[in-house]
C-alpha cells in the first residue's frame, strides 16, 4: 500500500497552492458475494477496489479528488488536482513529519472470508432456503444472499497521521415471500457483524434466520389491514431502533447541525427527549457491524452519548464540520469508498436499556399497536417528520396482544416522539442495516430495548 515517504510527498503537493490541511485516504478492499434463489445458486462473485482519495482545505471549503492510480506519480497528479481548486495566493502550510500511530484492533478475526471455502458460504445459504420453504406451501420465493470485505486503509494527513487498519465484514440476509392468490407479504431477516465466517457457525443459525423471515412473511399474508389513528404504540427490540436512527440520529450528525438544517441545532444541555431515553452512538463496539478501530480520518473510534436521561449532549462530528461548529471530531467520519470524501455519520446506534418490563408495557397500554417488526421509511432531517414501515404488527386491546395487521406505518416528527416515550425496556439489541447519505451506504448498526411510544400516529385503513 501506501509508505510514509510517498504519502510526505503527496500531502505536500496537496498544499502547494495554499491548502491549510491535506489528507490520504487509500484503500484496497476484496468482495465476495452470492446470490442464491429458486433452489439454486443464481451468482458467485468476488471483485477488488482499490484506490485513493485527496481532501484538501482551505478554511471551511474543502476539495476531494480520487483515483486509482496509487503509484507515487498518479497520487502527486491526484493531489495537484484537488489543490487546483484552492486560490489563497501566497499563502503556505508546511506539512508535519508523517509519524506512524498504531492502532488497538478490537475485532478478532477467527475465519478470514478470503480463507474460507465457497462451498460453506453456499451451505448456510441452503440452510437458510430449505428452513424458509418448510414453514409453509404459502412460501412462493426465497432469496438469500451473502457477502464479504476484507477492507486495508492508510489514512495520511498533514498534522503528521499515518495510520492503518484492516476491516471485516460479513453478512447474510434471507428474504421469503409468501402468496395467496393475489396478495403477496414478505419477511426479512438480515444478520451481520465485523466478523468473519466464524459469525455463521457461533452466533447466527442460518435456518433460524430463514424461519423467522418466512415466519413474518405468513403471518402478515393473512393479517387484516391495520386501523388508522392515533394510539399508544410498544415498539420491539433490535430493528425497532431504525426510527430513533432514521428520524433523530441523522439529526444529529454534524452534516446537519454544521448547515443549520437540523431540529436539534443549538440545544446541546436542554431536554430533547423524556427523561427514560438515553442514546448512544458506540464505535467501540467489538466485532459489531457498524464498529471500526479508527474512522476513515483516522481519529480514534469513540462512545459517544448523544441523549443522557433526557438531555442532549453530544452531536456526531467530523472533522470538516468540526472546524465549523467549533468542536473537536467525535471518530465519526465515514465513507463508502476511496470515491467519496467522509463526514459525520452513525455507527452503532441505539436507545440504551431502561428499568421496565416490556410484558407490563403492553399490558397496561390498553388498546394500541405492538410493532414487533420495523422496516424502511423516509425522514426529513430538517424537520424530524418521518414515516415507517411497521412490517409485522398486532393490535393491542384492554393490554392483551389479538390480532396480527398489516399495512401499519408510524407517522411523527423525531423530537416530538422522544418526548412522547414513556417506558424503556431493560435488554437492547441490535440488528444490520445498511445508511445512505452524502458520504456513500456504510453498515449501520440500530438498537433499542421495547419502548412505548404514548401516543403517535398510526397510518392504516380508516
């Protein structure tokens, strides 16, 4: 990869024309893929990328260029490129020393996936196919997937960095469709982690995964439509964390706040939410999904409490952002590929554990919804207003679980449903997921206890 001469040279370059700070970021990352479907294996896939990309600032603008050139003349021609854009006449910044840093590897790698046989990678796929498909004959289509990375970087800046770190992931997802007649219902269950293969023989059972997808798939086939209004509504552990991510969590990053288009601007130490919500964003996490040693500037990872009983603490900062708001990077910088210049973005994300008990939540709810299952939705940053999918729900009535609905969704602006949380369950847990935003897709991880939400709008037939 990269060695700290070359990289001295090229941040140099980079600053030639008045830049005050310059960054590397190289990579060489190694995919592999498979797709299987209608009983048999549809796509076996492995690619590289590799590549480099040059950030140089002048004041709050700053100008990327990328490539995949990475010899020393296509990286210097790469720099000269990005320091094109910076006018600041005679102005100079010296590059530092270039002084190596190690980095504490939190993530034990037990099967590298470049070491692991195909042919297992195919059988957890079959495992999972053939325990979807034995749920029942209503099961008319399973898809099931699998992917690797093993990702090397080398980030380089100016003020002396050079670090480098190795990321894993791995992940498998099953998607089961049911159908009867006309109407068709899926289910989906995609677990993931920074982990190798050894993630599919310790912690994930393959046909578990496939069942419950199947499982969610038949349920909801049958289910009526859900009754639209407004109600009390206790939403389930793991996946049910995608509202707080999507409708707060954005809010809070610094691509937001640093522009003014957030709801949460200016209230660091006012309350935000009720006083049982705490959340966090946790980068420290070992071997979970959305974990890295370092971010992609570099900085350290961080746990980072953005809600405490209530009160907002933190936001999620890069370092760009950071010089506009004054505050120092948080280690959450990230980036899909060389092909993008990073900013703030979540990492593991979830509401932590409360004192209550999610059986007592509904119970003494009276009538509302039970949102077992979460999926995707839209959320205006600027604004918190959201809309979510609720992919498996029941109707709650007199606090006891009845029917199975379908066709939910959970309709509110962010703060106004942090407030509206009255009960946090003790035992979070989080499910995969994958962000999108200016930066690129990264692998999110959500979390959160059960919750109650005391009141929100709940979209269906009326």
């Amino acid at each position: 990869m990269l060695n700290q001469a070359t990289a001295q040279i090229v941040l140099e370059a980079a600053l030639s024309t008045g830049g005050d700070f310059a960054e590397i970021f190289m990579e060489d990352r190694r995919n592999n893929s498979l797709v299987l479907q209608d009983n048999r294996l549809e796509s076996v896939n492995s690619g590289r990328i590799h590549g480099a990309g040059i950030r140089v600032y002048h004041k709050l603008t700053a100008y990327y260029a990328y490539t995949n050139d990475t010899s020393r003349e296509g990286l210097v021609r790469c720099a000269l490129e990005a320091a094109s854009a910076v006018k600041a006449g005679d102005e100079r910044t010296q590059c530092a020393q270039l002084v190596k840093q190690d980095v504490r590897n939190a993530h034990y790698i037990a099967m590298a996936p470049s070491q692991t046989d195909t042919k297992l990678k195919a059988d957890i796929l079959r495992a999972a196919n053939n325990s979807a498909r034995a749920v029942s004959d209503e099961i008319s289509q399973v898809i099931c997937s699998y992917r690797d990375s093993e990702q090397d970087v080398v980030i380089a800046n100016s003020e002396g960095l050079f670090v480098t770190d190795t990321r894993v992931y791995s992940r498998m997802a099953c998607q089961a469709i049911a159908a009867s007649g006309s109407e068709n219902q899926s289910g989906f269950e995609g677990p993931g982690a920074c982990k190798g293969f050894e993630h599919f023989l310790n912690t994930v059972n393959p046909e578990v995964t496939g069942r419950q997808a199947a499982g969610t798939a038949v349920k909801m086939l049958h289910a009526p439509v859900c009754p639209a209004g407004t109600m009390p509504v206790v939403i389930g552990d793991g996946f049910g964390g995608v509202i707080f991510h999507e409708a707060c969590g954005h809010s809070l990053e610094a691509t937001s706040v640093a522009l003014g288009m957030s709801e949460f601007c200016g209230k660091l130490g006012q309350q935000v939410a009720a006083p049982c919500v705490t959340a966090i964003d946790d980068g420290t996490i070992p071997n979970e999904w959305g974990s890295e040693n370092v971010d992609d500037e570099g900085t350290p990872t961080t746990r980072l409490v953005l809600i405490e009983n209530g009160i907002l603490k933190n936001y999620m900062v890069d370092r760009l952002n950071g010089r506009r708001m004054g505050m120092a990077p948080t280690g959450s910088a990230r980036r899909e590929s060389y092909q993008y210049a990073p900013t703030s973005r979540m990492r593991n994300t979830f509401i932590a554990g409360g004192s209550d008990d999610p059986a007592e939540m509904i119970s003494t709810m009276g009538d509302g919804l039970y949102a077992a299952k979460m999926g995707g939705g839209s959320v205006n940053p600027a604004t918190g207003e959201f809309n979510f999918a609720v992919n498996e729900g029941y109707l709650v009535k007199d606090g006891k679980i009845t029917t199975p609905v379908r066709g939910a969704s959970l309709i509110g602006k962010g703060n106004e449903i942090l407030m509206q949380i009255d009960r946090v369950g003790r035992t979070m847990s989080m499910a995969q997921g994958m962000c999108g935003s200016m930066s690129g897709s990264v692998p999110t991880n959500v979390g959160q206890p059960f919750i109650r939400v005391k009141s929100i709008i709940v979209g269906g037939r009326a």
